[in-house]
C-alpha cells in the first residue's frame, strides 16, 4: 500500500473508531472508496456498515468481533470486481428481499476470483451468492 494511503486509511479508522465509541457502525464504505485498487483493509475489531467494493481490495478482520453489519437491508457486502478477498470477519443481517437476492455477501459475475475465506454468516436470507462469477475460492 502506498504511505499515502497507509496514512489515510489509518486516520480514518482512528476517526471511525472514535465515532464507534459513541455508538454508530464505522463507515466501511468510506474506507472502500479511500483505497486504491491493490490495497489491503485490516479493520480491527469494531461494528462496521455495509458496502459495495467495485475495485480489487483485500478486506481483513479480527475474526467474528470484527462485524458487517446490513441492519436487515439490501446485501451485506456486494463484490463488484475481479480479485477481491475478504477474510476474517463476520457478516450478519442482510435484507429478506427473495426477489433481490439479498445476502450476506453478493459476488457479482464480474467478479471472478473471489476469495472469501474464514467468514462467519449469519441473520442473512442467502449467505453467500456467487452470480456466475468464475474460479471463485470459499
């Protein structure tokens, strides 16, 4: 990761955790977009939102105190592009929309090579759901 965005993405998470500490989930959207194609997130152990990662990411937790939380909305987490890796954490409430496909994690068909290794899902109407994407790892 470049030190530029090292630096950013560490003030954010400072501030985000500060904002935790009060009580709302932590803007992992924001941190998304805060990165550069090629990073990796380590997100401590905290309460995160949902997002939609549309770049090649590698998304880290702490294990299951490290939480995507949907708050019964939408997709959890929605995979967007190629070469994409979450690992580590836990993802729970997605939305009940069978229509929808609403799930804990949403890899969409472009993007192949997902990596989604030692997640716990839970509290989701689909899990984990893999639209056609090629040579996908869980």
């Amino acid at each position: 990761m470049k030190k530029a965005n090292a630096l950013l993405l560490s003030l954010s998470l400072a501030l985000f955790t500060a904002r935790a500490a009060l009580g709302s989930p932590l803007d992992l959207q924001a941190l998304v977009d805060a990165a550069t194609a090629g990073d990796s997130l380590v997100l401590p152990v905290g309460h995160y939102g949902s997002a939609r990662i549309d770049k090649a990411l590698a998304i880290r937790g702490q294990g299951v105190q490290t939480v995507i939380d949907g708050g019964g909305s939408g997709r959890v987490l929605a995979l967007l592009a190629a070469d994409i890796s979450v690992e580590n954490l836990r993802v729970t409430g997605s939305g009940t929309d069978i229509s929808r496909k609403e799930s804990g994690i949403w890899v969409d068909r472009q993007a192949d090579g997902a990596r989604i290794v030692g997640v716990q899902v839970d509290s989701c109407l689909f899990g984990i759901w893999v639209d056609a994407a090629d040579e996908s790892h869980i």
